[in-house]
C-alpha cells in the first residue's frame, strides 16, 4: 500500500508522519519525499561521543530544498512510532545533508509511505 501526503506548511515532519502512521495503524514501511523546509535540525552520527552533531539550518528569503528525503517508520512494542529519516537540502551556501533530527516544511512537503508490514521492530532492536 503506498498512501501519499502533503505535510502543510509549519508542520513538524516527524510529529505529521507519526500522527498519520498511528491514525491509519500502519505497522512499517519505507518515507521518501521532496519538496521544502523552513527549518531544520541535521546531525552527524560521532562515534567516538556516540551522539549526533547537530547543524541547524533555517531559510531566510528562500527555503530549503529537499532534493532527496528518505527514510523508515515502524510501531515499537509500547505503541510508540519510530521515524528514522536522512535528508539532503539545497541552500544558497550549496547542499547538506545527514539524519534529519527535526524540519518545519515550507511551502510544503510530499511524502509517500510505502507500507511494508514487516516486523522491523525486531530488525532495528537499536531504535
């Protein structure tokens, strides 16, 4: 099943895509998408820290194009959703890229969920 969305300006991608996975009791599947942030918070894994590298981005005059936006989601045992998401951004300063941690969409975003229904809670114990 592939259920398409336009996440609405000042929306959070995250807390959009989680309402809609709850909301529709999806289980898992695959998050691709493009089209444009206001704000974003990208991290770089550090395996030395073991923690994420946070660069925040926000459009001035322009917004941040996403030319690529993929990703995963799937309900953990507890009932919570997980959303895992890396994304690259054109910016006036060139392109950027890595975990997407947060993004406020503007104008909009296009988001496809392909769903899967595989148990990925049990894959990714990680998460």
């Amino acid at each position: 099943m592939i259920i398409a969305l336009r996440v609405p300006e000042g929306a959070s991608i995250h807390e959009f895509i989680g309402d809609v996975v709850s909301s529709r009791r999806l289980k898992s599947g695959l998050i691709i998408g493009i089209g444009g942030l206001d704000y974003a918070e990208v991290g770089y894994y550090s395996p030395m820290t073991r923690e994420y590298i946070v660069t925040q981005l926000r459009a001035s005059t322009t917004v941040l194009e996403v030319t690529s936006l993929i990703g995963n989601y799937f309900v953990k045992p507890d009932g919570s959703v997980s959303i895992h998401i890396h994304v690259n951004l054109a910016t006036p300063d060139g392109v950027k890229g890595g975990h997407l941690i947060k993004g406020v969409a503007k104008p909009f975003l296009e988001v496809f969920l392909l769903e899967s229904g595989v148990d990925l809670a049990s894959i990714f114990t990680h998460r």
